[in-house]
C-alpha cells in the first residue's frame, strides 16, 4: 500500500511537541514511552478504587466510555482528573456487557462492533469537547482487548472503525503482529502495550484471566517485571524463557497490589516518559473501500 504523509493542525493539544514526522509504518517510533492507566471504570454508585492514586505517575489516562463501564458523570469527572494532571485521553472502548465487565465472549458481527465503537468514541468526544480537549488514543478492554492478538479480523474491525471515526487516533493493544497488520490496514497508527502485571506465555501473549497464575500478586514480582522490560524489552515467560515484548506503552492497573508505590517505581525507572503522537496518512483511492465497513 503507497501512502503519503498528511498534515492537520492539531491545536492546543501538540503545543512544546516538536516529534518528528513518522516513517509510513503502522509502528509508533519516539523517544520516551508511554505509561498508560484506565479510569472511570465504575457505574451509577459502583466505583473503580485506587484509580486516582496513580494518575500523578502516567502520561495517559483511558476513560471508559459506557460499554463495558462507565456513565456519563463518570466520563466527565473522569476527564477531569485527566486534564488536572496534563494527561493525554484515550477512549476505554468495549463490548457491551455491563454486567460481565466486557470480559465474556461476545461475538458481534462486524457491522454492530463497528457501530458500537463509534457510539462509544462519539460520546466521549462529545464530553471532551466541552473542555477543550481531544481524544489521543484508543484502548480497548477485556475480551475485545484479547481478541486483537487472536482475531485478526476482529483486529481490523477495530481498526477501521477508529479510523473512520478520526485517523489521527492511535490505537493501543496487545503488541504483536495482528495489531500492526491491523494499523496497516485501516492507515493509524498503533501501540503495542506491555503488563507489568500480568504473566506472558512463550508466544507473548497475555495468560487468560482463568489461568492460576494470569495475575502477578507480589510486588516484588511485578517490579521485577517492570525492570526487565524497561531495560532489556523482555518479560519471563510462564514457562521461563525470555520472550521479547515490541512495546511502547506500559500499562499501569490500579488494582496491582500496592498499586500507587509501583507506580511512582516505574515512573522513576521511565524519568522521560511521554504521550503517544500520531500521524495518519492519506491512502489511496482504491485502499478506502474497506474503512467504512468491514464485511471479511
């Protein structure tokens, strides 16, 4: 696919940003990386605990935009906590499924993702809007989260709906192949994410929640995990061996044990860690036919 670069003011939001403009790959490439959190992952009086405690220790904050969780006075109290910490926004998109958390398996067909996910990014956009900012990012959550490294056509499902509702979106996930042939696809950018939490088999891919040992409980553990991807771009795998994560962004789950002190750890390991930047590309005639739609 032959693409060229395209230029669109962004405003206030790239103000002291002087990144340079991207090769035409899928891949983000910059200095510093990312560290990312979810907040606003509550509904009506349930709410997320430990969430706020380390805001002050990321870059970037996804909201939940009323899928998976999340309402509207939530998003709006979630955005502005974002905008009190300076915090680039991403959109916590999932399945509709309130009451599973988006962690069942839903199987939507194609046309009904795609609608459910410009919903979710519409009305969080709206939101941000009134206070003057942008959506930066896209994340999505629980069992769509997992399907991207295992279904490809769900990947670029996903792809192409964000692109269709703004290509100057990056969108996060699981750092692997299918992610970067779905960036490619739809023409965004993406950004492979690492779990600092969260055990890894010999393949990268993330254990599913049902496996015993999915979810690191011991700081001690989840430390040594931050550092060895920080440093040498590895996690240990479930069976041992060193499995190479292609990441740039981190996440940070307010539910890790002593969630705010691993927190302030990682920031000091990451000292010039910085937001996610994007820039889209105009792809050719021929290459648009699938963005509006994706029917395979």
């Amino acid at each position: 696919m032959r693409r060229s670069r395209h230029h669109r003011s962004r405003g206030p939001r790239e103000s002291g940003t002087s990144a340079a403009p991207q090769p035409p790959t899928a891949k983000i490439l910059q200095q510093g990386i990312d560290i990312n959190t979810n907040i606003g992952e509550g509904y009506g009086p349930y709410r997320m605990e430990g969430e706020a405690d380390i805001l002050p220790y990321v870059t970037s904050a996804n909201i939940a935009c009323g899928a998976h969780a999340g309402d509207p006075v939530l998003m709006e109290a979630a955005l502005e906590e974002t905008r009190y910490y300076g915090l680039s926004l991403g959109a916590h998109i999932g399945y509709p499924d309130l009451a599973g958390f988006g962690r069942r398996e839903l199987h939507l067909p194609p046309s009904e993702l795609r609608a459910s996910i410009l919903y979710q990014l519409g009305a969080l956009a709206g939101l941000a809007r009134t206070l003057g900012f942008d959506i930066s990012q896209v994340r999505p959550h629980g069992f769509l989260y997992r399907q991207i490294s295992s279904d490809l056509r769900i990947a670029v499902t996903v792809a192409r709906a964000i692109a269709e509702f703004d290509k100057w979106l990056v969108l996060v996930g699981p750092a692997g192949q299918n992610l970067l042939t779905a960036g490619e696809r739809a023409g965004i950018r993406v950004a492979g994410e690492a779990w600092i939490d969260r055990m890894y088999d010999a393949q990268g891919h993330l254990l599913p929640h049902t496996h015993s040992r999915a979810v690191m409980k011991n700081p001690s553990d989840i430390i040594k995990q931050a550092t060895n991807l920080v440093r040498n771009g590895t996690v240990q795998s479930n069976e041992g061996t060193q499995v190479k994560i292609d990441f740039q962004t981190i996440h940070l789950h307010p539910k890790m044990p002593q969630a705010k002190a691993v927190a302030e750890q990682v920031r000091m390991m990451i000292p010039h860690a910085r937001a996610l930047t994007s820039e889209p590309f105009s792809v050719q005639e021929e290459d648009n036919s699938g963005l509006l739609a994706y029917q395979e």
